[in-house]
C-alpha cells in the first residue's frame, strides 16, 4: 500500500547503521517485487546502501557507481514516486562527514532531484518537495557539523534559485545577489575566508533590516 511504501522510504534517511540499512533495502527490494516501476529503484537503494562481503565495510565502488547512475542518467527520467526512496537516501548519504566522494554525490544528487522537480509533473512532486526536501534543508543548515551544515546550505541556495516564486523561499532571492556566485550569501556564510564570512552576514542584516526576509525565515533558518 501506499503508507507502507511512504513508510519503508521514509526510513532511509532513519537508520544510521549499516547492517539496518541493508536489511531495509532488502525489504524494500522485496516490497518492489509487486510493483515494476519500483524494480530499479530498489536495485539502486541496495546499491547506494551496499556493504563489502569481504571486508564488511562500505562498499564504495557499488554505492558511488549507483550515484553516478541516478545523477548523470535517470534523473530527468524518474517519476515522483521513484524519486521517493532515492531522495531519502540522498538526505542520509548528504550528512556522511567521514567520506567526501559519498558526501558530494548525495549534495549532487539533491541538485538533480530540485532540477527534476520543477521540470515537468510539477504537481506529483510536490509533496515531495513540501514534505520532504524543504523541511529536510531547514532542520540541515542546522546540523552540528559545519562540513554538512555547508551542503545543505548551498542545497538550500540552489533550491531557492530553482524556485523564484515559491512563497516560503520567494524572500531568500535577494540573497542570490542576481546569481552573482561570488556576492551569493549562501556560497560565502561558511566560507574559508573570515571576511567573506562577513560580508554575507552583513548582506543578511541589510536584507533582514529593510523587512525583506520573512519572520518565519529568521526563526527557523538564519537565528539556530
């Protein structure tokens, strides 16, 4: 059914062990077996969570070579309903702060699944996006780890880019700075270089002081 199918995707941005999570692609893999648009997807999800059976470590080969083929191949291609599991999985594989190469493609990934959600089928994904990704980069530029507080932050730029009129991001445009990527405060906030650091600080209190930044905004984005 549709709430078990929610539900076992849900979980992939849920376990954060390895053993657990192959178990949920296997169950997933089993799930899809009734349902031929989800045969792939779940070959992917087993893929992305794949663990070496010599070695019992990460399989990084399998879980790399699946992210390659979602972010370069299938991403234009997936429905909502197939994205589902995958973006979960991305959300978990984004907050990998041990392994840059898994960290990056996830980040990628979730810039291919916003692409993909403002392409065509506008109204099957927006659950998705409403529900699901927007929540999940609020509480991320929260995160503990400046390395994934990062991710998300750039995710969370890229997303009000792709999203000029959506009406809870509508007011973060200004920060874009007209798509300039060095003046952008979401490229520079976590920035290596102290004074750029500054400077989109300063960008934030100028734009916020004038009333353009929402107050939903402030308190749940820029003041944690």
């Amino acid at each position: 059914s549709q709430e078990v199918f929610e539900a076992v995707s849900s979980m992939f941005d849920y376990f954060k062990d390895n053993a657990n999570r192959e178990v949920l692609a296997r169950v997933f893999t089993a799930f899809a077996k009734r349902d031929e648009e989800l045969v792939q997807v779940a070959a992917l999800c087993e893929d992305l969570n794949s663990m070496s059976t010599k070695r019992l470590e990460v399989d990084y080969d399998r879980r790399l070579s699946a992210f390659r083929e979602v972010n370069e191949n299938l991403w234009e291609k997936l429905n909502a309903k197939q994205w589902r599991p995958l973006l979960y999985n991305m959300l978990y594989q984004v907050k990998d702060e041990e392994e840059l190469s898994i960290r990056s493609s996830a980040s990628f990934g979730l810039r291919r699944f916003m692409e993909r959600a403002v392409l065509n089928d506008v109204e099957a994904f927006e659950p998705l996006v409403a529900d699901v990704l927007f929540p999940a980069l609020q509480s991320g530029v929260r995160q503990k780890s400046e390395l994934i507080r990062s991710e998300f932050i750039t995710a969370l730029g890229y997303f009000v880019k792709l999203n000029p009129d959506r009406s809870n991001v509508q007011d973060l445009h200004v920060l874009l700075v007209g798509d300039d990527e060095e003046a952008s405060f979401f490229n520079n906030v976590l920035h290596i270089q102290q004074h750029r650091r500054l400077r989109a600080l300063r960008r934030l209190a100028s734009e916020a002081g004038k009333g353009n930044i929402q107050a939903s905004n402030i308190s749940t984005i820029f003041i944690p």
